[in-house]
C-alpha cells in the first residue's frame, strides 16, 4: 500500500507541533540535510581522503565484533559522555 502523501505531512507537522523549539531545531536541520548535496551538507568541507592504517583497521574490525556481540554502549551512556540530557 502506498502512504498518502498528504497524510504523511499532516501527520509530519503534527508530530512537529509537539516538540520544544530545540528539537524543532535539529528536525530542521537534518531535513536542511536530507535536502542538499552531501558537500554542501558538510559546508563544502573536503572529505578525509587518508588511508586508513593497519591499527585503524583493526579497531574498526574490534568495534564492529563488539556491536555483534550486542555489547554496544547504550545511548543514554553516550548522551552523559557528552553532557547531552534527555
């Protein structure tokens, strides 16, 4: 079944009109996002073109065996790392 797309606004706005303004923010920046190129997206920034190393690698290799394992951190532990509250 496809969504009605007039549907699908009202009820995008809807939810929009429950959030405090901070949130409305960061809604609008990620549709800002969603929107655009990726350079522009990321200010014109160039992207990382360095090769990744051996040990570099590795650790990604180990990050994502952790996150098969389900042993992940938790968002909410993420969030405090950052000083980020609910």
């Amino acid at each position: 079944m496809v969504p009605d797309p007039t549907h699908e606004r009202q009820k995008a706005h809807e939810l929009l009109d429950l959030l405090s303004i901070e949130k409305v923010a960061v809604v609008r920046s990620l549709l800002e996002v969603m929107m655009e190129p990726l350079s522009k997206s990321l200010n014109s920034v160039p992207l990382d073109d360095e090769e990744v190393t051996k040990e570099t690698a590795a650790a990604i290799e180990e990050a994502r065996a952790s996150l098969a394992r389900s042993e992940g951190i938790p968002h909410d532990e993420v969030l405090r790392e950052f000083g980020i509250k609910k």
